[in-house]
C-alpha cells in the first residue's frame, strides 16, 4: 500500500506552486488557501514525487490525467464555491479537483465512468478526511438525478455541447463551468440558470482537456 508523507519539502514546493498561479491571474485567496492544503503528490504514482508540484498535468491511468493545477484553480475561481454548496462533479479522476471543493466547504457529488479509477479511489486512505465527498459509479452525461437539483456543477473533460441533462439538475441561479468543444481546444464557459429555465453564458479562456465520453466502462475497455 502507498505511503503517504508531506514533508517540508513538499509544502515548499506547494508554495511556490501557489505563487505562480497568483502570478498567472488566480486571485480567490479561498481557492489558493485550499489547493495550499492537499498535497497533490498524494494524487500520483510515487513515480511522480519529484515533479508533482510543477504546473502541469499528470497521467493517473486509464488515458486520464490529474488536471494542470492553474486549470483546477481557474475552474474553481469560476464556479464561486460557497460554503454547503452541493455541487455535482463530472469526472472523478484521481478526486484532486474533488477535495478541492470539498476544502471550500461544499458537499461533493462526483462521478467517475472508468470503474478502475473509481475502485481506486474507494481504497485511497486519504479520501477519508473528507466525508463530505461522495463518490459515484456512471455516466456524466446522466448526472445524478436523484440527488438534484445542484447548486454548483463541474465538468473536468471536453463536452461535445452542454449536456441538457445537467442543465435540468441545476438549481435556478445555479452556475455550471464546463469546457466545450471548439475544435481542436474548448472553451470554458460559466452558465447560470435563469427563472425561465434559459441560460445566461459567459466565455472565457481556452484549454485542452481530455474528451467526454458517455457510458461507462468496467475496466475491461466496455
């Protein structure tokens, strides 16, 4: 089983992390104090100790990847986290950007469809210091029903166009941030759903993201 160590030299590196994000534009000193707190190495294969701290984005298994961290901020940034906020996650991944919220204060549904990365996070020690994070097993597309309507949503991959099923699990004055596909790099937009059902759309940066896929898959390709 990995062990997990924060020693100085991780917290050093983390803050210099941090400072460089201040440097590129992320200015929610909530957001920063956060991601200042998880040690992003736990995240990663040992492999990656040495460099887990630079700003860039990490293979974590099953073509995915733990997002650049400037990327989780300015997603974050986007989203205005407030404390209790329910917020739906599409794309578990590794839970980075999951605990991210979590530390805000939000009650975290997330998603996951690659069922080895979401059985590897049910066997993650760590993830036990947030029991406000619960994990699902599906479709990203679907969301959670159930569980709606959300104050906030996420969406951490490439979406061909804004699912309108997400749309529907959005509270009234809710805000979604999802990248959607313009080519070859999507945009990120921030939604806000209005008392007519209709959605005021405000675009920002480009990014690359890995694709959003819908389905789910049982770790054999499926």
């Amino acid at each position: 089983m990995k062990k997990y160590e924060d020693e100085y030299r991780h917290k050093g590196l983390r803050r210099k992390l941090i400072a460089s994000l201040q440097k590129k534009g992320i200015s929610d000193q909530k957001v920063l104090d956060a991601m200042n707190n998880i040690p992003r190495h736990f995240f990663m294969d040992l492999a990656f100790d040495q460099i887990a701290y630079e700003d860039r984005a990490f293979p974590i298994g099953e073509q995915q990847t733990i997002s650049q961290p400037y990327t989780v901020a300015y997603q974050t940034q986007l989203l205005e986290v407030k404390p209790f906020d329910k917020v739906l996650e599409i794309g578990t991944g590794s839970a980075y950007q999951s605990v991210v919220l979590a530390e805000l204060g939000a009650q975290v549904y997330t998603i996951e469809r690659q069922k080895k990365l979401f059985d590897s996070n049910k066997n993650f020690s760590y993830l036990k210091k947030y029991p406000g994070i619960k994990f699902f097993y599906g479709d990203g597309f679907e969301g959670l029903p159930t569980y709606a309507p959300f104050d906030k949503i996420i969406v951490t991959a490439a979406a061909p166009q804004i699912p309108p099923k997400l749309v529907e699990q959005l509270r009234t004055g809710g805000k979604m941030v999802i990248p959607v596909d313009e080519s070859n790099t999507q945009r990120m937009l921030r939604l806000t759903k209005k008392a007519d059902g209709t959605l005021a759309e405000e675009k920002f940066d480009s990014f690359s993201f890995v694709p959003m896929l819908g389905g789910k898959t049982n770790g054999n390709g499926q």
